[in-house]
C-alpha cells in the first residue's frame, strides 16, 4: 500500500541537478511568466494610448512652429511599429522617453513613484486583512444583526463615491486631529512641525509604511499564535496591540509628529488635509476591504458544507476554531486567487484618492499629462503601474503557494 | 433532491436572494426616476424652462442654494438650477453608463471565456495571457484617456460605458469567465455530448454557453458599479464630456463649501442627491451581482478548487 505523500514537508525541486526549495523554482517559473504578461501589457497599452489620442494634440506644444514641426520633434511622423520598436527598446534599458514638455519621464516619475507605491502596497495588504477577518464574521454571523452590519458596511466600502469619502474624511477628522496635537503638546501648524524636523516627508512616509506592515504581519503571527494555544485574549488583542506597538516605536524614533502630519496635514497656507499621504492609505483600505469581504463571504459559506467541518464540530472544537482554525483558512485561498481580480477597482479607488488628496504622487502626474495629452508621462505612469500589479501578483501566488501545498507542488 | 428541473430550482433561489431583491427594487426606484423626468416636464414643469432647467434655469424669487421646498422638490444649487430636474437628467445618463458597460463586458467575457475553455491550447493560452495583462490596466484610466478633448456628442455616456465595460472585459471578466468554463468542460454531460458526437458549436451553444451566462453576468455587474463610480468621477472632474451627472451635483455641492470655507452649511440636498445617486445605482448592480454569485456560485465545491488553479 502507498502511503500519502507527507504534505508537511517542504517540497525540493531540481534546476540542473541541484536541488534548491520550492521557492525559487516558483519564483523561477513565476518571473518568466510576468515577463510575458508585461510584455503583453505594454504592448497593448502603447497601442492603446498611441491609437485613441488625437495626433493633433501635439500642436499645443509646438514652439513657434506649426503642428508638423512639433510632431517631427517629438517623432510622431514616423511609422508606427517603429515608434514601437524604439520604446520598447528604450524600455528595456530603463529609458522611458523624454515627456514632451521637456524633462526626462524617468525624473518626473522617480519623485513621484514612491509615495504611490508605499501608499498603494501597505493599503492593499492592510485592505485584505481587514476584509478577510470582516467576512469572517458576516459568513458566521449570517442572518444576525451583527452580520448583517458587516455586510452594509462592505457594500457601502465597494460603492462609495471615492471624493465623497475623501470630503468626509478631510472635514470631520479635522477637529479630532487638531485636538490630538494639542493634547500632546505638538504645533499645530505643519509648517512649524517640518521646519524643526531632521527628516523628509519620504524619510518618514517609508517608516510609518513600515511599520504598519510590521504591525499587520505580526498581529497575523500573534494570532496564529493565539489560536494554537487557545489565548482567545491574546487572538482578540493581536492587532490592536501590534498597531500600538507600532505607533509607540515611530515616537520612541522621534518621528511621531511628523507622521500624524502625514495622517493629517494642518497647513493654514493651502487647503486643511491635502497632502497627507497616509490619508491617502486609510482611503485606500477604507474603499477596498468590502470588495475582500464578499470574497471571503463566500469562500466561508462554500466550505461551511464540507464533511470536515463536521467532523470538527463532532470533535468538540468550539464554533470560533471551527471558524479560524479550519474553515477561514480553506477559504483564504480562493479568496486570495479571486482577489487579484479586484486590482484594477482597487488601483482606480487609490488613484481617485490620492489625486483628490492632492499628494504628489503618480495620480497627479498621470492626470496632468491626461489634459495636456503628453503621451510618453502617461505611459510612463501605466509602466510603472503595470510593474506594480505584477509584483502584487507575484506575492500574491506566493503567498497562496505558501498556504496550500496542492499549489507549491503544480509549481515545482 | 428536488424533483424539480435545475433551471427552475436556479430561478426560485435567484428571486428569493435578499441581495438581488434589493438590488432589482433600487433599480426600480432608479427606472421610475428616469421615467419621472419626462412626464414633470410634460405636467407639473410644463412652459417652466426658466425655472426648472437643468443647465440654465433660475429662480428670482429665492437665493441660492435654497433647501428643498414646494417649488423645488430637491431644493436648488448655488447657480439656481433645480436639483429634481438635474438628478432625473443624470440618472439617466448613469444607468446608460451602467447598461452599456454591462453589455461591453458581458459580451466579451462570454466570447473570450467560452472559446479559451473549448478550445483550450493555443487559444487558451492567448486568451489567458491577455487577460493577466489587462487586469493590470485599470479601465477609469483607459477612459479617460480615450475621454479627453472628445466633446459630449462622439463621448457621451453610452461610449464611456462601452469603454470601460471592454476594458474590464478583456481583464477580471474573461479571467472569470474561462475560469468558470474550464469547471464546466470537466462536468460529465460535455464529456457525454462528446460521445455521441457533438460538435464545437453544440458544446458551445447548448453546454457551455448557458452555464457561463451567470458566471459573466456576475463579472458584468461587479464591472457596472466600477464604471458607475469611474464615469461619476470623471463628470465630477469634468474631464470627460461636460454634461450633467451625479458626480456634477457632488462638484456643485463640495465647491459650495468650500468657495465659503465652512461659513454657511453644506447643501446637503445637493451634495447627498449627487453622492446617494452614485452609491445606490452602484449597490443596486453590485448586490445583483454578489446576489448572482451566491445563487451560481457557492457550494459547487469542485468548481472553486479548479477557479483557484487556473485563477492563481
């Protein structure tokens, strides 16, 4: 008799007669196809915005000449599938073109790059793991008042007009935020604040990311934890307090007053609120968790059927581990795969928000190059937007491949 | 097991969802709006363009905004135009919106998705591919692009739809959709139609088509309530077309505001009319659709186990 194959143990793989984990076979695998698919992308997006802009837009940035002479400048007189050619090529060596207002795309983008990547990456994971553990209870709580909140909720998140959120956002967390820093002792005025501080704004945004990650990854680690050894306390205070550990070690570091401004943004010089990046985050997770939630929902409900389901109830778990335990994590890997679906809703949200929010990020340079219709920053934008999603996914299947091992062994 | 036909026992759990009553009563409410304009205008609005005009109307009697009165059943923006004309006028051009993204986005899932589930190989691999790639490409963007500098005649509200739903067509659709066809390929009636001899097109019409319509109807409406959103934004921005729309009405309402910086009150009957209208057309389609899901899609065990393959 066979016996089955040990799931536990952490599959090899051979690449020319060494073996190396899963990992890197995965990885190996993965990067080849997100190649391909980039490749595609690209090519459908350069078509795309070559094809359905006007060709003559390029006369509001002829100098002097007429519109023949700024199409020859920027090249737009030649065929086709040599423009193709060339930018893809320039592509291939980093060179993203030069916009048609004069500076190099790769500048213009490589300022504004950062604050969306950080912003859009930690939202993302904190958007998931708050609407994986919300479905949880609205896919228990069915039928219950509690449940039924829950589902409001998410519903309200996956259809809220983002500058409406960004409007209430802005105005009614204005008094709290004002009486924050004067409850701890902190100027009130921006300005003052970034004016006595050592760091960057950028120096600071990459700490608080950081460490809200840290806080997210370990609350999942804590409550892995907790559940193991039945700390139902511990389960319940994971994220809570990791998120306070968080925010105790960016004032341990001395940056405390330079992150809530970047939570909220108190500037009598320009608009109340604008320019605060980790606003922009909290929009993100607040208009994406409900689409996570009705994932989870239903990959709960699919696999509250299952004879192990019984079987655990039959064994005297309580409903919460039979839940947590053994339910949700069946369910988080459909969930998973079925969230990349959601990217594009997700990075429409994100962008709406961050543009609303007036933060120097790709938004605004996207939407200034959309009205003056200056072709190689849109598609400097939609590169590194592309890039983004790619590698989202990348972690994405890894993550998925980590969980189950039907997975890792396909792959390997 | 009930005696009943499938299709019949599918039909009762669709019309006894909660979700996709909800959503099919908002969408009612939404269709008696729409409805509405036409006959004020033809009875209680009748020779009234100077006052209820949905671009140039204005009332002297009154300042403006004015809260909602007998006159004004919505009350009236900063400009004094009537709020009940405007809405009924954007309602419209929202749900146009709606329908031609659903239908853009149903009709390429469907072809796309069924044709990489039958064929598999080459065009599997095309079809799959292509997807991938165009989850990366949020369709807000693509529209706009498409949007700018095209005046409201060659742009309007059926195009951005159109746009939009392609767009999120050929991506998370399709990616949906063939996902769903690949479950529906290894049920055992296709492997039986083979055996007694049935061609592509049999497959395809009498097998495969009919079990995917849900599937891509699902993707079709979570699609809808982006482009709802999407089309709304780029109204509330003006960027695209310059006709009036809920995203409009919030524009009207947030500049109000903040052009007095809190001094006087937000005109809420403006400003919650444009916001309301938004979200409750796009929870109208997205509880039809995560409604649709639950009815298909859930406790088909085997079908989500070959979902979270092919998807991931």
């Amino acid at each position: 008799m066979r016996s089955p194959p040990d799931l536990r143990r952490r599959p090899t793989s051979d690449i020319q007669g060494r073996r190396v984990p899963w990992v890197v076979a995965f990885l190996a695998r993965r990067l080849a196809w997100a190649v391909i698919t980039l490749a595609i992308y690209l090519t459908a997006v350069f078509f795309f915005v070559q094809w359905w802009v006007p060709i003559d837009f390029s006369s509001q940035f002829a100098l002097g000449g007429g519109q023949a002479d700024a199409a020859a400048r920027f090249g737009l007189d030649r065929p086709l599938p040599e423009r193709y050619a060339e930018y893809m090529g320039g592509l291939l060596t980093g060179d993203l073109g030069q916009s048609f207002s004069g500076p190099p795309v790769s500048e213009m983008i490589a300022d504004a790059a950062p604050v969306t990547i950080l912003v859009f990456a930690v939202g993302a994971v904190i958007a998931y793991v708050v609407g994986e553990l919300l479905g949880r209870v609205a896919a228990w709580r069915r039928g219950t008042a509690l449940g039924s909140v829950v589902s409001v909720l998410g519903v309200v998140s996956a259809t809220v007009f983002p500058p409406f959120l960004v409007f209430l956002l802005v105005r009614y967390l204005r008094q709290p935020m004002v009486s924050l820093r004067r409850f701890l002792g902190l100027p009130t005025d921006s300005l003052v604040i970034w004016r006595d501080s050592p760091f960057e704004p950028s120096e600071v945004l990459g700490l608080v990311a950081l460490s809200l990650l840290a806080a997210v990854v370990a609350g999942l680690l804590v409550r892995a934890y907790a559940h193991r050894h039945r700390l139902r306390w511990l389960a319940f205070a994971a994220f809570p307090a990791n998120l306070a550990a968080a925010v105790g070690a960016l004032f341990a570091a001395g940056v405390g007053a330079e992150a809530i401004d970047l939570l909220y943004r108190v500037d009598y010089t320009t608009s109340i609120g604008s320019g605060s990046p980790v606003l922009v985050l909290l929009g993100v997770v607040l208009l994406s968790f409900g689409q996570v939630l009705f994932m989870m929902r239903v990959g709960i409900e699919d696999e509250s059927d299952e004879y192990y389901v019984l079987s655990a109830r039959a064994k005297g778990l309580t409903e919460r581990e039979v839940r947590d335990v053994h339910v949700a994590r069946n369910a988080l890997i459909p969930t998973l795969a079925a969230s990349f679906l959601a990217l594009p809703t997700l990075l429409a949200g994100m962008v709406i928000v961050e543009f609303e929010l007036e933060v120097d990020g790709l938004s605004s340079v996207f939407f200034d190059a959309v009205e003056v219709q200056d072709i190689p920053v849109m598609m400097g934008v939609l590169v590194v937007l592309g890039l983004l999603g790619i590698g989202l996914r990348l972690a994405t299947d890894l993550t998925i491949a980590h969980l189950d091992p039907r997975q890792r062994r396909a792959a390997v | 097991m009930s005696s009943r036909p499938p299709s019949t026992r599918r039909w009762r759990q669709v019309r006894s969802n909660p979700k996709i009553a909800m959503g099919a009563a908002i969408l009612l409410f939404f269709g008696l709006v729409i409805a509405a304009n036409p006959l004020l205008w033809a009875t209680v609005w009748k020779g009234q363009e100077r006052l209820y005009d949905p671009v140039i109307g204005y009332d002297h009697m009154i300042v403006h905004p004015s809260a909602p009165s007998a006159t004004h059943w919505l009350g009236t923006d900063s400009l004094g135009r009537d709020v009940t004309s405007m809405f009924t006028l954007a309602a419209r051009s929202s749900v146009a919106v709606a329908v031609a993204a659903a239908l853009a986005s149903g009709a390429v899932s469907l072809v796309l998705g069924s044709l990489a589930a039958y064929h598999r190989r080459w065009v599997d691999a095309v079809v799959t591919h292509m997807s991938d790639a165009m989850v990366l490409l949020p369709a807000l963007l693509a529209v706009w692009i498409v949007g700018v500098g095209r005046p409201d005649e060659t742009f309007g509200a059926v195009q951005v739809g159109a746009v939009f739903g392609l767009v999120y067509g050929l991506g998370p659709a399709t990616a949906a959709v063939r996902a769903a066809g690949l479950v529906v390929m290894a049920k055992p009636f296709v492997e039986a139609a083979r055996l007694v001899g049935a061609g592509g097109y049999w497959t395809m019409s009498r097998h495969l088509l009919p079990h995917l319509m849900p599937h891509a109807a699902v993707q079709a409406m979570i699609g809808v309530t982006g482009a709802i959103v999407a089309e709304a934004f780029l109204n509330f921005r003006s960027a695209v077309g310059g006709g009036i729309g809920f995203g409009y009405l919030v524009y009207e309402g947030l500049t109000w505001q903040e052009m007095l910086a809190g001094l006087r009150d937000i005109p809420w009957w403006v400003l919650g009319t444009g916001t309301l209208g938004i979200t409750l057309l796009a929870a109208a389609f997205y509880l039809v659709g995560i409604g649709l899901r639950e009815v298909f899609d859930s406790r088909a065990v085997q079908q989500r186990r070959v979902v979270s393959r092919a998807v991931g």
